[in-house]
DNA sequence: CCGCAAGTAAACAATTTGGTTTACTTATTT
DNA sequence: AAATAAGTAAACCAAATTGTTTACTTGCGG
C-alpha cells in the first residue's frame, strides 16, 4: 500500500467520523436545527479540519444524503442475498425491512424528504442529492419487477415506491403500527400487473 | 354585532394576515429557515401585534398548521359537493385533485410532514398538530369507505391514505408527472375489498 | 532527524435569530 | 370630545449562526 492510501485512509477516517455525526444529528434534529458547531463537536475534530473536507455546512449535507443512500443499499444487499430468493420474494422482504424499521418509534423519516423539505428551491445540489437518492430507489424496484413476468414493470415499480414512500411519511408522523397486512397488499399490486 | 365582535374581527383580520404570510413562507422556505422579521414584514404588521397574536414563533407554527388543515377541508368541501357523486367517485376526485396539485411544479410537499421533519421530538404541541392533521385526512378517507360496500373500509381508508401520502413524497423530491394511471390503480384497490 | 501533511484549539468576524420594550399613532365608541 | 383598545416603528438584547484565521502540535516517511 503506497503512502498516498494511507494518507487517504487517514482522511477518509476524519472524513467519516465527520458524516456519521452529521448523519445523526441530521436525521434527530433536522437540517437547519443542526449547527455545525455540534457537529464537530460530536464528531470530535476540530472546525478548521472539518471546513477542510466540507467548504460548506451545504456540502456536507449533499455528502450525507449520499451516505444515505449508500447504507441504505449496504442493507438492502445484505438482506436479499442473504437467501436464495424469487424477485418477489425479494420485494417482499424489502416491505418486511421496511416495515420494521418505521415501527420502532425513533423512526424520522426518509432523509432525502425531509432534506427536500429544508431545502428545495434553494440549493440545487441537495435537490440533486434528493432526486438521486429516490431515483436509486425507484431502480431497485425496476431490477425486481422486470425479472417478473408481467406487464409494465416500471408502472409497477413506481406503485411499490409510492408504496414505500407513504407507508414511511404516514409512519414520521403517525407513531403508530401499520394497521394493514402489507404481505397481501404488495402480491395484490403485483398481480394486478400479470 | 356588539363592541366585542367587532373588535375580534379586526384582531381577526390582524391574525388571519400573519397566518397567511407565514404559511406561504413556510411551504415555500421552511420553517426553520424562515425567520419571525420576514414574516411581520410580509404580512405588514409591526413585530409587537405579532407577539401579541403568537407569543412564541412555535405558536405561530401550530395556528399555520390547523390553517393548512382547514384550508384543505374547505377545498375538498368545494370539489365533493359540486356535483352529485357516488362514495366512490368522490374518492377518485380527491386523487384527481390530489394529482393536480402534485403536477404543478411549485408543489412542497405536505406541510404536517415538512413539519415533522424539522420539529419531531422537540415541540410537541407541532407533533400533536401534524397528527391532527393526519387523522383528519384519514377520516375523511373513513367516511367515504364505510358508505362503500366493502369489507373492512378501515383498512382501505389506510391503504387510500398511504397511497395519496405517497403520491405527494414522490412528486416533491422528483418533480416529474406522476407516470401511472390513479383511476385504475385506485379503483382496483377498491375492488379488492369487494 | 528533519520536513511536511494533517490536525487541533480558540479567538474572531459578521450576520441573523427569536424575543422585549418603549414611545408614539390611530380608530372607534360612548 | 375623551377614553380606550389596537397597532406601529424602531431601538435593543443575548444568544447562536456560518465561516475565517492564527498559532500551535502531532505523527509519519524519506
């Protein structure tokens, strides 16, 4: 390993810590409501080396969202290849992880929503990150649904990320249990589709 | 009309200016984002009658919130009762409005969940609002379900709920014409409870 | 062992925030 | 015409905001 990936390595490491806080305090208390003060307080570096990797507070934020998504897909990947499943059955399991995960009461909602809330119309680069963020989404469901056999699997895509999306905005701000079988309602969308 | 009434409409027209500008600035920049200055300049009223009427920012957050709702109420009551529909075409008009309003562009998303994603776990008196507001909307979904022959109209109110929910998370972080047919999709929901 | 990249701590600047207070001006009603 | 409720304009406050800069420390590679 040449001493320029270690020097890397070393940047990276600063460079997360300063994400992960950020991630955190982001997704508990929201944008705006996060200074960077706390940030790098949390995150233990100091202000110069975070405005270093980050210019600015906007940056980061663009960073984060990225984060996101990239955890996000670490998760997905290791829930589906966990077994050997049927496209199906892999959206299912999506829906089951999904549902756990707004269940547990501390959930705050999807991060690029609540960026777009903080955000659009103001700095194109987080809208960006947004936009992105949701249109990964909307492609793991494509992948799924065009290995089915069924007509229009990207109308069908876009109904499970419709889906997905209400169950969690409804779950933000309801705290309650899902009160509907999610198992039948998703076999209903999809055979409605064959 | 006595001394009093009199002097509540003129309190009336005070509040009801500030709501409003606030209201917009919000949706369209943020609660956070939106500092009280902006607003009492906005709405033309001095920053004294404006801490009079709303003692603390947050306050003032809660009354735009209930104005959201009922704002909302009143154009449903406005499209509903227009013409003579059946429970189910009612249902198809509040998607068709709801679709309308997404396309627009200039659509922010709902503002009890824009809410919540700034504010959860830090005002509960704002929580408590962007509840109301969704149980409101659920109701209104309750009351159309239960005139329809169907089993468990409850579940199917839910269902309607997360799918409008849906609908209007997608459109604000993608802002792209909503590529599905509603109709049909909402009418084979209906038909499933059949 | 020296030099350099990476990092720290803290002071500093400029602005903005929510919120308070004071002195003054309208209107309306009786 | 006088009393009163409602409103205004603007100064003011303390705290917090993002962002900059300075002087100092650490640790690793050639």
């Amino acid at each position: 390993m040449s001493d320029q990936n270690q020097a890397s390595l070393r940047k990276d490491t600063k460079r997360r810590q300063i994400v992960l806080a950020a991630f955190k305090l982001f997704t508990e208390n929201g944008f705006y409501a996060t200074g960077v003060d706390l940030i790098m307080r949390q995150s233990q570096v100091s202000k110069r080396t975070m405005y270093i990797y980050f210019p600015t507070k906007n940056d980061l934020i663009v960073a984060v969202l990225e984060f996101y998504r990239a955890g996000y897909e670490n998760k997905l990947n290791a829930v589906l290849t966990r077994q050997d499943l049927s496209s199906r059955e892999k959206i299912l399991v999506i829906f089951d992880d999904a549902k756990n995960g707004f269940a547990n009461g501390h959930f705050h909602g999807c991060l690029a929503v609540n960026a777009m809330g903080e955000f659009a119309g103001k700095d194109p680069a987080i809208e960006t990150a947004c936009r992105v963020f949701k249109t990964w989404e909307l492609s793991i469901f494509e992948e799924l649904t065009k290995e089915l056999p069924v007509r229009h699997p990207q109308d069908l895509a876009f109904k499970l990320l419709v889906l997905i999306e209400g169950l969690g905005a409804i779950a933000q701000v309801m705290k309650q249990p899902c009160p509907i079988d999610l198992d039948q309602m998703v076999n209903a969308l999809i055979d409605e589709h064959y």
